[in-house]
C-alpha cells in the first residue's frame, strides 16, 4: 500500500500519530504523556505517516522563542519523530522530514533545533551538532568547593502551584543570556518542568522543588528527586538534578551548594550541562565532578538570512560563504555575511560549507576554525576563517537544560 505523509487536521488525531516513537520506549502514550504535548502544539504542526488509514510514523514541533546570541529567534523544536520498525527503510523519515521543514519554511520559523535519539540521522536533513552537553556524577566525599564562601541564602520547598511564580521569574532573568534557551509559558512550566507523574519519576522519588532568596528575593531554584538505596545500613542513593539555575553568580554557587551538601545520599547526578558550567571552577576536584561530554542539540538553518538577522554577529570584515543545501535548497548558493546580517552574493566565496557547518556555528557552540580542522568547511581566501568567527563570536556556550 502508498504511504501518506499529511498532517493532522483535529487534535484528537495527535496523540496516534506521535504514538510510534513510544515502541522504542516499550510504552503506549497515556494521558499525562498527551498534556505534555498536545496543548503546545496544533494539529497542523504534527505529521503523520499512514499506509490504509493506519498511522505507521509520525512527528511533530513545539513553537519556540530560542534564545541566541544578542537575541531572539522563532524556532520550530522537532519531537516525537519516529518510525514503526515494520516500515524502516522505506523513505517514511525522509518524506516526513521533507513536509515538517517545508511547513517551518512556510510558517516563518528561520530555525530548527532539536535533540537527536541518535547522532547519525539528522545531518541528512541539513541539522549541525550545535552543542556538546555535559553530565556529573560526583562522590559526596568530593563535593568541596575551591574557595570558602559566606552565603547568605535562604531555601524554600515548595509545591508545584507555589513553585510557579518565583522559579519563572529567575527563568526569565536567564534564558534570553544563554544561547540554546527557550521561553517558558506558565503552561509549559506547569505542564513540563514542575508537574510530577508518576510515570516520570524513573525508579526516583518525588520531585522537590526548592527556592533560593537572597534578601526575601528569588535569585535561584533547583528541581530534582532523591533515588535511595541502602546496603548494609549505608546509603548507595543519589540526587538526581533535574535543574538548577541562579539569576547571579552567587546564586548559582549557593544553589549548587544547597544540592551537593543534601544528607543520606553517596552520590550526585545532573545531566544537561553546558561545557562552561561555573561547577567546573568551583570544586576544589573538579576531575571527581567525572564530567562527561557528548552531542547537545543539533540545529537547522531554515531561512538563512532571517536566521543571521536575528542574533548578533561582532564586528569585523564581511564574509562570502558559499552554502550546499540538497534538502533546503532555497538556501544554497554564495551568502555575504556581514555584522548586519546575510545577504546574496555575487563575489567569489571566501569559505564554502554545508548548511550543516552553519548550523554548528549559529548558536556559538563550534567555531569555523574548529570544522576547518575536521574538514567541514573549506577556507578559499586566506584570513577567511579568522573574519568568520569574528562575526559568530559567542561569549559564553550553549545551553538547553531540558530534553524536549
């Protein structure tokens, strides 16, 4: 039978068509799984592949405000991509990925920004690593920090409904100064980041909620659960972070103390971390924090000059780019980047690279220099690579502390 790729046209049909995804995590959606979608998306933005009526593929994408560097972009957050194994190998993901980047182009949304399942899949349609992201795993015996402090926080264990308004408004102080950060609805916080079903709990307890003031004022908070185990009368548990965020430099230290120094636990765990987390000059160990890298997000060019004309490019001499782009090819062709933005190009090229190497650079989390050196960019006219990264400066790495 013809497979169909069309999307959805009442929000009842959601939650069958991003159903093939949860195969591979040997679970059906059930109704806490549909509110952590469904409200944030309309039918229109969700796919789905069906042979004779029957839904055998299916993905979807959140509306997002990104954050990037000196602004703001509209951005399309794919999820939910998947493909029943009885029709892998058939083109399902490929027509799937040509209808959702056709509607982001439609609809506005100059990028697409995602979390790879696996690292070999999205490169073909056009999406660059973006970021390397970091996990703990630290010994509570090697928790100290570097430098003695005084501090003069205060903690608050909230429930969820009283968690809302002070943990919002340190998010609003931070993401916009952190490329890879998204906006954050009451919904979105409500629904996604504080609500605690028991299918999310992962083996864990429940989720606490904890409040940092300095001086009667939010300034920081941290999500997280207590994983317990015991052996012969000691404990073998963890914390497991979820997030933990401070609106200031105290804060994040004061918070980060505040989980590392909680009783009855061997371990803390967090995962999400950018490469530049100040932990990593805070511990007097920092090797015991055992910081393991790997693929953050990945990211998308959809509309070139709509992309560079959102965020902030430095100072400096323009650069022609000679962009390949097989999937989006409204991209392709020679773009003279300047600190005012991108526009097209007659002149010869300086670099030439696949959109893939500009999605790696778009959000600071890689330099030309560094995709020169692994052969991802060509460098035609000598200096060219210099100028580029001056133009994609970033002064601090990319950061997405939530899985969408």
């Amino acid at each position: 039978m013809a497979i169909e790729v069309a999307a959805c046209t009442s929000t009842e049909e959601i939650v069958p068509a991003i159903s093939p995804i949860f195969h591979y995590f040997g679970i059906q959606p059930t109704p806490p799984d549909a509110d952590r979608f469904v409200p944030f998306v309309e039918p229109s933005r969700v796919f789905a592949a069906r042979e004779d009526g029957a839904v055998v593929g299916g993905c979807t994408s959140f509306p997002f405000e990104l954050s990037v560097p000196g602004g703001v972009v509209r951005a399309a957050g794919l999820t939910l991509v998947g493909v029943l194994p009885t029709h892998r190998r058939r083109g399902v993901l490929r027509r799937m990925m040509r209808a959702q980047l056709d509607d982001v182009h439609r609809r506005g949304e100059p990028v697409g920004y995602l979390w790879a399942s696996e690292d070999t899949i999205y490169g073909q349609f056009g999406y660059g690593l973006g970021s390397l992201s970091g996990n703990i795993d630290v010994a509570k015996a090697h928790t100290a920090f570097a430098q003695p402090f005084e501090s003069r926080a205060e903690f608050r264990l909230l429930d969820e409904a009283a968690a809302l308004e002070p943990m919002s408004r340190v998010y609003d102080r931070v993401w916009r100064e952190h490329p890879g950060m998204i906006a954050r609805s009451a919904d979105w916080w409500r629904c996604r980041r504080l609500v605690d079903s028991e299918h999310r709990r992962m083996g864990g307890g429940p989720l606490n909620r904890v409040v940092l003031l300095h001086d009667g004022e939010p300034q920081g908070y941290a999500l997280y659960r207590i994983h317990q185990q015991f052996e012969g009368g000691s404990t073998l548990g963890h914390v497991g972070v979820i997030e933990a965020i401070g609106a200031s430099a105290a804060a994040t230290r004061d918070i980060w103390r505040f989980v590392l120094d909680i009783d009855w636990v061997a371990r803390i765990k967090a995962m999400l971390l950018p490469l530049d987390h100040p932990l990593l000059m805070l511990a007097a160990r920092p090797r015991e924090l055992k910081f393991l890298a790997h693929d953050g997000v990945w990211v998308r060019l959809v509309d070139v000059p709509a992309a560079l004309a959102a965020r902030r490019l430095g100072p400096g001499d323009p650069v022609v780019i000679e962009l390949a782009d097989a999937f989006c090819p409204w991209n392709a062709g020679r773009w003279c980047v300047t600190p005012a933005g991108a526009e097209r190009a007659t002149a010869g090229a300086d670099l030439a690279c696949d959109v893939t190497a500009l999605g790696s650079v778009y959000l600071g989390g890689f330099s030309f220099r560094q995709l020169a050196r692994a052969g991802r960019v060509e460098e035609r006219r000598e200096g060219a690579l210099a100028r580029a990264d001056a133009l994609f400066a970033s002064d601090r790495a990319l950061w997405c502390p939530e899985n969408f």
